[in-house]
C-alpha cells in the first residue's frame, strides 16, 4: 500500500555545486562578491543572519560569479537560491 503523499513526494535530484543554497532561513546582512568576480574556493561570499547568529557563506570551488539572486537586507527561507557559479 503506497499512499498518496508518496507517490507525489518530490524525485531525488544530486546538489549542484555551482548553485549556492540558503540552509536555514535567514537575512542576507552583507554580499562581498559581485557579478563577474573571480572567486577562490574558501572565500566568503555573503553573511546570512539566521537565529541571532551570522553565518559566513564560503565558496565550495574556484569559478566566477554568474548572478546573484538576493539583495543585501532580504528575509529568504531555507533552499532559497542565493547565487550561481560559472
């Protein structure tokens, strides 16, 4: 017996490392890169504020940015885009 809510749950689909994801809701404090920038792996891309805590979102690979999703000063929830790799 399989129920409703299983058979229309969502497929499995791998982490694609050139799309940054919020992983837990928050507020979008700083952005340090820009459109166009050459990033290293390690470097900090932005702050996200989440539960009276600031979180330094690194990079996860050398690349350069492609857009940027979110303003400085936005409320995005968890599995939000914030930003795209090249």
């Amino acid at each position: 017996r399989i129920s409703t809510k299983f058979k229309n749950r969502k497929p499995y689909q791998p982490v694609d490392p050139n799309i940054i994801l919020s992983f837990i809701p928050g507020t979008v404090i700083d952005i340090f890169v820009t459109v166009g920038q050459e990033v290293k792996k390690g470097q900090d891309l932005m702050i996200l504020d989440a539960m009276k805590m600031q979180n330094r979102l690194k990079c996860p690979m050398d690349g350069k940015v492609k857009s940027i999703a979110v303003n400085k000063g936005a409320k995005v929830s968890k599995g939000t885009v914030l930003l795209e790799l090249e």
